[in-house]
C-alpha cells in the first residue's frame, strides 16, 4: 500500500519575491514543468535558464526526475515572478525528495534557491513623492 502511495502524491510549496507569489505543485510525472499553464521551454533564454538551475542541478544529484511540476506565479513582475517560479520549484523538489545531499548542493550552488528574498519596497515618506531622495531646497 506504501508505494501505491508515493506513487499519487501531490503536495504544493510556494515561494516568494518581491510582490510575486507563486505555487508550485509536484507530483508523480516524467519531468515535465509547465510555468502559468505553459512549458516553460517556451519562455524568453534568460528566464527558462533560471528556471532549468534547480532541475539541472537535482538531475546531477538524483538522476532522472520522476515528478511532474506546475508553477502558478500572481503578482508582481516578470522577473519577480521568475525568482518566485524557481524558489518554489527547488523547495518543491527538496519537500518531494527529501534528499539531504540535494539541499545542500543547492545552497552550495545559491543560497536563494530555498530561502526568499526578504527585501521589500520602502514606504514614501509623508509629504513626499519618493522614499529616500528629498526634493533640493534654495536657501537664496
């Protein structure tokens, strides 16, 4: 019954950067990642490299990935929502495998990869139009 199981688990991770959320759900599968409803094979170089960083690097540790993974991203930028994408897929891929070595590879290679980026945008201060620079002042 154990691997009847394993074999129709599903769980979702999230991730977080800036105003972009993202879920990630992981399952049983052959490899295949879809990015909003979409292959992300499809998106721009950049992004769909960093999107590959966590599955290439637990397809060096694990060998062939047997999960299917789908990244739903709300909010945010394009690559806010990228770095979102690729912390909910490593967290995903950690949480489904459980694997020790896997973890500490990917906080070898980045740290950012299972754990967010805290920073945030800085509020405007009262009376003014922006957070930090002041309007300049004439004294004469």
């Amino acid at each position: 019954m154990e691997g009847l199981e394993k074999k129709y688990k599903k769980e979702y991770y999230s991730g977080k950067r800036k105003a972009a959320i993202a879920r990630a759900l992981i399952k049983s599968g052959d490899g295949n990642v879809h990015f909003n409803k979409k292959d992300y094979k499809t998106l721009q170089m950049f992004d769909r490299l960093k999107l590959e960083e966590p599955l290439r690097i637990a397809e060096k540790v694990l060998g062939k990935l047997d999960f299917d993974i789908e990244v739903n991203v709300l909010g945010g930028g394009e690559k806010g929502q990228i770095d979102a994408a690729r912390l909910a897929i490593a967290k995903a891929i950690i949480g489904f495998t459980k694997s020790e070595v896997l973890k500490q590879a990917y906080l070898d290679y980045d740290r950012n990869l299972l754990v967010a980026d805290v920073r945030r945008k800085e509020p405007n201060k009262p009376g003014d139009s922006k957070a930090r620079s002041k309007r300049q002042t004439s004294y004469r």
